[in-house]
C-alpha cells in the first residue's frame, strides 16, 4: 500500500517538474493511453471497447454537446455535389425544422466508451449574430430612420424607410408589431442568437 502511495506521487513530482520523456504510451485492455510533450500535444484517450456493461464509461455518442465537436450543418447550395448531406433551407417553413445527421469527435482527455467518431442529428439553424433585444431596441428608439432594417439585412428597405422618415411614422409602428409578432426576422433566414 505505501509503495504504490510513493511511486504514485513521485510520478505526479515527475509531471509537475517536466521531467518525463517525450512521449509516454500505456496500453491497457480498454484501449491506449499516450501522453507527447512536443508542441503540446496531448492526446489522453484513444478509443475504448468497454467489454463490462456495468462499468462506469457513458457510450461516446450519448457524451454532452460540450463534450463533442460536430461538423457544422452545410447547406444544399454551398455543398455542390458532395457526399456530405446537406441541410435543405435552415429555420422553420411550414411548421417544419428539417434536421441531418453530422459527424461528431470526441475531444481529447473525455473517457467514453466505444467509437469516438459518431453520427449526430442535428437541426439546421443558423446564427449569424442577430439578436432579438437589440433589434427590437434599435425599431422602438432608431426605427424612424430604418436602422432596425439595416441591422436585418433589408438594406433597400431600410433605405426606403430613411428616405421616407418611417412611413410618415406608421411604417415605424407596423415594424415594431411585426418584430413583437415574431413575423420580421433576419434576412438571411437565420435564426435569433439565444442569450444563454
């Protein structure tokens, strides 16, 4: 017991200090460990084939989105002909939210079991940095001069609405209740960035 105690902490001295090889590489039945020390390279986990069902490690492909990078959604006009799918619009249509399914890898140093390469289902939205609050600001206090179209990407109706001062002021009022209705998003069909 106080031998493994000891050499335990004098392996952790050796991490601490930098005093270990270049490269350290521990194979064990579930799968190899291996640990580089050029250009910081670090790569803790490979991939495990858990053979215990009772055991501990979650299945890869149920990790968190915060364990997990995933492809981004593409869309059909800037894939071309690709073997990757590719998401037909993005945003709800007619109450509908299409969703494809991406490939998803595992970060480094996250212990899970079985292939670290997954398909995940994701939803085709898109986020381009528009936000509900702000635009919603800028057409109560700015929206006479279509500074609230600007930031939405209407650019010529934006103009129009400037040159016009708002509609004679009713144009302004009927964006504000479009905005509040949910009937006036961006022009790029993405979605409003969530605040969490």
């Amino acid at each position: 017991m106080m031998g493994t105690k000891t050499s335990s902490i004098f392996i952790l001295l050796l991490f601490i200090f930098h005093i270990i090889p270049s490269t350290i590489t521990i194979d064990t039945d579930s799968g190899l460990i291996s640990i580089s020390d050029e250009e910081g390279i670090d790569e803790c986990y490979i991939e495990t084939i858990d053979k215990e069902p009772y055991s501990p490690l979650v299945p890869c492909n149920f990790l968190d989105a915060r364990f997990v990078t995933c492809e981004n959604p593409a869309d059909v006009e800037t894939i071309g002909n690709s073997s990757r799918q590719a998401c037909p619009y993005f945003g709800v249509r007619n109450n509908i939210l299409p969703k494809i399914n991406v490939t998803c890898v595992v970060f480094p140093c996250i212990e899970c079991s079985g292939s670290r390469h997954f398909q995940r289902e994701v939803k085709c939205l898109k986020y381009t940095g528009h936000y509900f609050l702000s635009t919603l600001l800028y057409s109560i206090f700015l929206g006479i001069l279509g500074i609230d179209r600007l930031c939405l990407g209407y650019s010529a109706i934006g103009v129009g609405k400037l040159m016009t001062a708002g509609g004679l002021g009713i144009w302004w009022l009927v964006d504000i209740f479009l905005l509040v209705n949910g009937n006036l998003t961006p022009a790029d069909d993405s979605q409003w960035m969530p605040y969490w």
